[in-house]
C-alpha cells in the first residue's frame, strides 16, 4: 500500500472512532483537533523554517491522538468495570468463605 493509501486509511480509521457512540467527547475532539491540525495549511511554527517547522506537527498530532486514545481506554476500563459490578451484585459470599474476604 502507498503512503498516501496507508495515511487515508488511518484518517478514515480515526474518523470512525469519532462517529462512534462509545468514544467520550473529550477524545472526539482531540482526535478530531489532530486530523484539523495535520490538514490545515497553517501551522503554530511554519514549516518554512528549517527542521523546527516540522516539530509541531510530528509532537502535537500524535500527542492529540495519544491523549484521545488514553481516554477511550480509561472510559473503556470504567464501562467493564461498571459491567462487572452490575453481573455480580446481589451476589453473597458463602458464609464458609468469608473469611477469605478480608485477606
């Protein structure tokens, strides 16, 4: 696959993430802020100036992603968790094993 192939595909991949109703809108946005920032033409430091205008867009597109990733995961872990909690309530230790409770 080409480069620009492979870079459409990733885009579009992160494009879904976003329509997708489990992902929290913090990290919507983040993901949507970093493909914004790699597409727009204007960048914080431009990319005229050697070596240092490439910076910004090689440390603050994958820490957008990064971050938005972070917080799918955390909000991923809480619904598994929450999950957890609903399937075993009402659930009673059996009195034999009780004391294994407070080890």
């Amino acid at each position: 696959m080409s480069k620009t192939g492979e870079f459409t595909t990733k885009v579009h991949g992160y494009l879904d993430v976003v329509k997708s109703d489990e992902t929290p809108l913090s990290a919507k946005l983040l993901l949507v802020a970093a493909v914004a920032y790699f597409l727009w033409p204007f960048d914080l430091i431009p990319d005229f100036i050697p070596v240092i205008g490439y910076l910004d867009d090689l440390i603050i597109v994958p820490l957008l992603i990064w971050l938005a990733f972070r917080q799918i995961e955390a909000e991923r872990k809480r619904r598994l968790a929450e999950q957890r909690l609903r399937e075993t309530q009402g659930f009673k230790i059996p009195d034999h094993c009780q004391h294994l409770k407070n080890d």
